[in-house]
C-alpha cells in the first residue's frame, strides 16, 4: 500500500472497485465493526459499505485483508486496552482535527480517511488527549494527579468506555443472568 498518496480505487478479480473513503463512512464502518452481529457479517456489511461495486465471493478475502490494512495505514499500533472510541469521543475528535485542519472538516464535501487521519495525528493537545492520558493511568493503575482527578469526576461519562460486547456474548450475559433470576 503506498501511503504517499490517496487511493480511490482497488482492482480485484480484474473488476476496478471504487472505494467509499471518506471518513464519514469509514466512521460508519467502525461502528458497523463494533456492532453486535457475529464478526464475519460485520466485516461483509463493512466491504458492502467501502466497495462499489460489491465485491465478488472469490475477491472477498483480498477485499477485506486491504480494508483491514486501509482502516489503518502502517500498522494498528499494537495491541492492549482500548484508549480511544470513535463514537463516545466525536465532539472531542472532531474539535481537534479541526485545529489541526484549521477548518471545519464536517462542512467539506469529501476528506479522504488518510488525510483525516494525518490530521488527528497533528492535533493540538486538548479535549480528546486528556481523556486517553486518563484512561491510560486508570488501566495501568496509576495515579492521577489533583487535576486529573477532578476532571475524571465530573467526567467519569465521557473518560469510561463502555464495553462492546458480541451478539454471542450477550445471549451468554442473558443465559446466565436468567440462570441466576429463576
């Protein structure tokens, strides 16, 4: 993948396939991929919403190995805790790539992910980094300074991240908890 320009389009099984990059979808993708149905069907629900047209049953593995390297370019940074939503944090994200952007990135017709992404990178410390440096001590048990410890109280809504659980799991959360009410 060459992340020194912006592909708007893939070939596979010698069919072109456009490719829905705007961020706005590829924030709907995320969410899709965070949804409750069992991960093969997220991850086709997500091919359907980044390739136009869908793709071939043959082309589905190529397909979703470059929408699994397109979500993110260069690597997933590893692995552990989750630090960053990109629902529960929108206003504080978009506040930042917007500084970053020195525009509003919301009223542009189109943003390619990558150049979305280039400018969350370059945000200004704010909003969005305060609450992943509170997550992060919170998850590696490490205390918070004074200030850190009052804006985690008032807010404890916006630094805690709700766990995403799969449809397999919740029917088991429903098992047991019909087990333990009857």
């Amino acid at each position: 993948m060459d992340l020194y320009s912006l592909p708007e389009s893939v070939i596979f099984g010698g069919r072109k396939h456009r490719l829905n990059a705007d961020f706005r979808n590829i924030l709907k993708i995320f969410g899709v991929l965070q949804g409750p149905f069992p991960a093969y069907i997220r991850w086709r629900i997500a091919a359907e919403l980044f390739y136009a047209p869908s793709l071939a049953e043959e082309d589905m593995e190529p397909g979703l190995t470059y929408l699994a390297e397109f979500l993110q370019p260069g690597g997933s940074g590893g692995a552990g805790e989750k630090l960053l939503d990109w629902q529960t944090d929108a206003s504080a994200i978009v506040a930042g790539v917007n500084a970053a952007a020195g525009q509003e990135i919301r009223s542009l017709p189109f943003v390619h992910w990558w150049t979305f992404l280039s400018w969350f990178h370059a945000m200004p410390p704010g909003e969005l980094s305060t609450r992943v440096a509170i997550r992060q001590k919170r998850q590696k048990g490490q205390k918070l300074e004074p200030w850190e410890q009052e804006y985690y109280r008032e807010n404890k809504a916006l630094v805690d991240l709700k766990p995403s659980y799969s449809q397999e799991e919740r029917e088991e959360m429903e098992r047991l908890n019909a087990l333990l009410n009857s």
